[in-house]
C-alpha cells in the first residue's frame, strides 16, 4: 500500500468542497435560526460538496475526460463545481432561502467563474485551492465574525503543502485568495446589503 505523504492529505482534506461541507455545517450549527432548517443545509451540501465531488468518482465514465488521467479529473472538477454552485444560487434565489446562504452561493458561484476566467481564458494561473479555502474563512468572517480566523492556520497548511508539493507558485495561491475574498465582498454586496 503505497504512503500519502502529510503534503497531499492536507490537500485532500482542503479540497473546496470539503471545506465547503465543515463551513456550511459549522453555520448551521452556530446560526441555524438564519438558514431555516435541514431542507436548506441538504440543498447546501448537495450543491457545494456532493456535485463538486461527483467529478472523481464520474470520470472514468465520461468520454471526454475519462483518458485524460488527472488533468481530466480536475477539469471536470471544475465543470462540476461550477454546475453545483450555479444550481445552488438558482435554488437560493427561486425558493426564497435566508439571505446569508444566498451570499454563500454567490462567493461560490462568482469564484467559480473567475477562477474559470483566469485559469482558461486570460492563461493566468490561480489556485482553485487556495481560493476554495480562502472562500470559507472570508465569509465566515463577514457572517460570524472573528471566531473564523481559526480557518487561518488551514490557509497556511495549504500554501505549505502546495508550494512543497509545488502545485502552484506563491503568487499564484495569492490569486486564488484574492479571487475568493473578492467573491465574498461581492456577494455580500448582492445579498447583504
């Protein structure tokens, strides 16, 4: 049995819809008077963490990514991510879901486009990584306050294992970040206002 090194557990266990399912828990579980219930929490895991999941289990079974070995799972991640948070801000707007749950969909949703932005249109390469850990901690922040800075130590595990297993450079976890703090102010702005 071959050994997972400390560097690649700490990026399977940050992977975007990992921290997505442990942030949506822990504001259920701090401000469950704010998103109404278990249908909504469901509708959230289902969007940002099974969806966005599915990708690794589907792609052997999916012809236009199933021989492309890694790269093709983390395209089809993406696609996945993408589809996952776009349904989740289409079930947030047309079923009338409490504002702050909204403004997650829409962190995840305008990330999601600008990391497709920048990754496959400009050429610029941004961590998705970073920008799917950066996500939670920065609207965790904005909806629960300082108790979220406890997500700090997780970002600076991420850029350590990333850099040491050197799947991105320094700038471009920086970008990632910047991504996800710029969705979390705009989707603050569209919901919270």
């Amino acid at each position: 049995m071959k050994k997972i090194s400390i560097e690649k557990t700490i990026r399977i266990i940050t992977l975007a819809p990992i921290m997505a399912l442990i942030a949506i828990s822990l504001l259920f579980t701090l401000r469950p008077g704010e998103f109404y219930g278990a249908a909504n929490y469901a509708v959230a895991i289902l969007c940002l963490t099974v969806l966005p999941l599915l990708a690794y289990p589907l792609q052997p079974y999916i012809p236009r990514y199933k021989d492309q070995g890694r790269a093709g799972q983390r395209k089809l991640a993406i696609v996945m991510a993408v589809v996952g948070y776009l349904v989740g801000i289409l079930c947030a707007v047309a079923l009338h879901m409490p504002r702050p749950l909204a403004m997650v969909f829409a962190c995840y949703l305008i990330s999601g486009v600008f990391i497709l932005l920048f990754n496959k249109v400009l050429r610029i390469k941004a961590s998705g990584h970073s920008c799917g850990t950066t996500g939670p901690i920065a609207y965790l922040i904005y909806l629960i306050g300082a108790p979220a800075l406890i997500g700090l130590p997780f970002l600076g595990m991420v850029y350590w294992a990333s850099l040491r297993m050197k799947r991105h450079t320094f700038s471009e976890l920086i970008l990632g970040g910047g991504i996800a703090v710029v969705a979390a102010v705009l989707g603050a702005a569209i919901f919270m206002p």
